[in-house]
C-alpha cells in the first residue's frame, strides 16, 4: 500500500500526505520505519497511539486467552466499527510501537500537523514531546486539541460530533494552514 503511493508522487513530481488516527499512525510510522526511502513528505495525526498510557499494557493478561478474545470498546456505539477488538490486534498494536520506538528511523522527521487531546484515555500526551525530543524529531507541531463536551470520549477527536463543532472549526483551520504552507 504505502509503498504504492510513494512511488505515484516520485514518477508525477508530487507529494505525499499520510494521514492516520490511533493505531493508524503507529502502522504508518511502522511503515516507513521499516523502508529504505522515504514514503511520505508530511504527515497529519490525530491521536498517535505511541506513547501509551500505563494500564493499557495491563491488556497483556489478557493474552493467555488467546488471539481471538475480544475485549470491549468503550467508544460511543456510534464510532465503534466492532463491538471490542481482539487480542491479536493489541498484539500487533504493541509489536507496531516497539518496532517504532526502537528504530532511530528518521525517515520519520517530516512536517508533521499531529492532534492530541492531553485527557485522552489511550495517549499519554504529556509524553509525546519527550519522545519526539529523544527521538530527535524536531518536524513535528503538536497541538493540543482540549475537548470540552460532556462524557466525552477524548481520544476520539475525528469529526466535529466527537469534538464539538468550534474546535473541530480549529482542527480545519489548522489543518488548511499546515497544508497551504507545504502544498
């Protein structure tokens, strides 16, 4: 797939944008991490699943059980494209951050626009900016999208119904000047 892509721009003198939300960026990092040349030139994130917070690593007693074994989602029913996600997917969850955190990969260091709540349940937020620091980097604006919606969910900072409709407003604005600065 990512490879694919990276090969359209070269051969049409364009550029390629990567876009993920959660374990999606995660999978992107992976990716080209793990390639020899560069396979995107900007990069937008919302929520990367990198920096973990503590008790998500308590998802491995759950391993045991095996690959199949669901575990509930907690996200609003209507953002839910299953009812849980299996053990196999934390698993490849994990394997996807270790090999990023791992590897200097700094294939990686591209402009990148990256959307964090800090109250988010999954991220740790506060430990984004030290690891971008010790993995050196220094493309990277961070912003801190703060939801305000009752019972909110705060990783899910999609769409202007997860996040309310001013901040998604921000979330555009932003996302229209990163990408007029670098299109």
């Amino acid at each position: 797939g990512l490879t694919l892509v990276r090969d359209y721009p070269d051969k049409n003198n364009l550029h390629a944008l990567f876009a993920g939300f959660s374990l999606g960026c995660v999978v992107g990092l992976d990716a080209a991490c793990s390639q020899d040349k560069l396979l995107f030139d900007y990069a937008l994130y919302f929520a990367p699943a990198i920096t973990l917070r503590w008790y998500t690593s308590l998802i491995k007693a759950c391993y045991p059980l095996g690959n199949s074994f669901v575990i509930p989602s907690k996200a609003p029913p209507a953002y839910r494209a299953n009812d849980g996600t299996s053990v196999a997917a934390y698993k490849a969850l994990f394997h996807h951050i270790r090999e990023v955190t791992e590897s200097p990969c700094p294939r990686i260091d591209v402009p990148t626009l990256c959307f964090i709540d800090p109250g988010d349940e999954l991220v740790q937020a506060k430990a984004l900016i030290p690891f971008l620091e010790k993995k050196k980097w220094t493309q990277w604006e961070i912003v801190s999208v703060k939801k305000e919606l009752p019972g909110t969910y705060h990783h899910l900072i999609i769409d202007p119904g997860a996040t309310g409709a001013e901040l998604w407003k921000n979330m555009e604005t932003k996302t229209a000047q990163f990408l007029t600065t670098h299109f």
